[in-house]
C-alpha cells in the first residue's frame, strides 16, 4: 500500500510538473508575441510625416542657437530624400561630424522633400552656384565642382534665408494612397512653423 501511495503521489507530482512547463511556454509565448507587437511602427502616416518635420524644425532651431551663440555660419542642404547641415570654417563650407543631429538624414522611403527659396533683400546679388562666404581665390581646383554649398543660410546674426520645405509622403505598398504633405516655412527669422496645406486652404 505504501509503495502505490508514492507511485500515485510520483505520478501527481509528474503530471504537475508538465502543466507548470506548459504554463511557463504559454507565458514565454506571450511575451515574445507582445515584444514582436510593440516593434511594429504603430504610428499613422500622418503622424511619421509629422514627426520628421518636427525632427527639422529642432535641428535648426539648434543650428541656429549654436552659430548665434558661437558667431558662426551654418547652413543647410536639401536633398530629395535627405538632409544636412554645414558649418563655415572661414574658407569653406564643412560638415558636422561632432554631433549626429546635423549630420546627413535619410527619410525612409515613400518620403520626398521640396525645397522652395525666398530671398532677403541684401542677397539679391549674391551667385547662387557660388554661394556666401566663398572663397576669393581664383585658383583651378578639381575639388571645386566638389564643394558643398547650402541653400538655407543660417546667419550669427539670427537671420535666416526665407524658406518653405515640403515634406510628402507616399506609403510604398499602398495602391492609390493618399499622399499626405506638411510644409515647415521660415520668414527671415526663427522659429519656423509647421504648416498643414489643407488646414491653410
């Protein structure tokens, strides 16, 4: 009688322990399932386009407090998909390697940028392939067709090249979706605005 007792209370004991394995799976799974949830990119489409403008509209209030406070040039250059920030070294226009917010940014694809220029009354008569700040020397170079050249001046003075940048974004697997478009736009001076074209019309 003994002995079946312990045999029944092993085969109890057994039969607990595989549910608490089970349990422990299940648990396992779950949390697996939840962290591979929380990856995905939740955000509407609306709201990337947003926060990318909003990334930019920071970046350059930063650019811009940095040269105001350092008296220095910086600049900016708009690519399709891209952008970055110069700094003036005295001679030429350099990039920022010392800090990652002013370094070049890809948008991800499905994203397009447009850059439209305004002017400031003293820049009317500036070369606009030559650029501010260039170089006087009237040596040929190789590197010349190399050199970086902003499109959007940010003065130590605090004044700012005039400038609308459209940000649009198309999702790239989604047939006949709308293509959602928000414009951050400066006047001479910052801070810049975030404009929503269909809210303004």
């Amino acid at each position: 009688m003994i002995r079946r007792h312990r045999q029944t209370n092993k085969a109890r004991f057994q039969a607990g322990f595989t549910l608490l394995e089970v349990m422990l799976v299940m648990v396992l799974m779950a949390v697996i399932l939840s962290s591979v949830s929380l990856s995905f990119d939740i955000r509407s489409d609306y709201d990337k386009v947003k926060e990318e403008a909003r990334r930019f509209q920071a970046a350059l209030q930063l650019a811009a407090d940095y040269g105001l406070l350092n008296n220095l040039q910086l600049g900016v250059i708009v690519k399709k998909n891209q952008y970055q920030f110069l700094i003036h070294n005295g001679d030429d226009w350099q990039t920022i390697s010392e800090d990652k917010t002013f370094a070049p940014y890809d948008l991800e694809e499905g994203f397009e940028l447009e850059l439209t220029l305004g002017e400031l009354s003293w820049m009317e008569d500036y070369d606009a392939e030559e650029g501010l700040f260039a170089s006087t020397d009237d040596e040929d170079d190789e590197d010349d067709k190399k050199k970086l050249i902003p499109q959007i001046y940010l003065f130590s003075s605090g004044e700012i090249t005039p400038f609308t940048l459209q940000f649009s974004y198309t999702p790239p697997y989604a047939s006949f979706a709308e293509q959602i478009i928000l414009n951050v736009e400066a006047q001479d001076y910052l801070p810049s605005k975030l404009i929503d074209p269909k809210e303004a019309s």
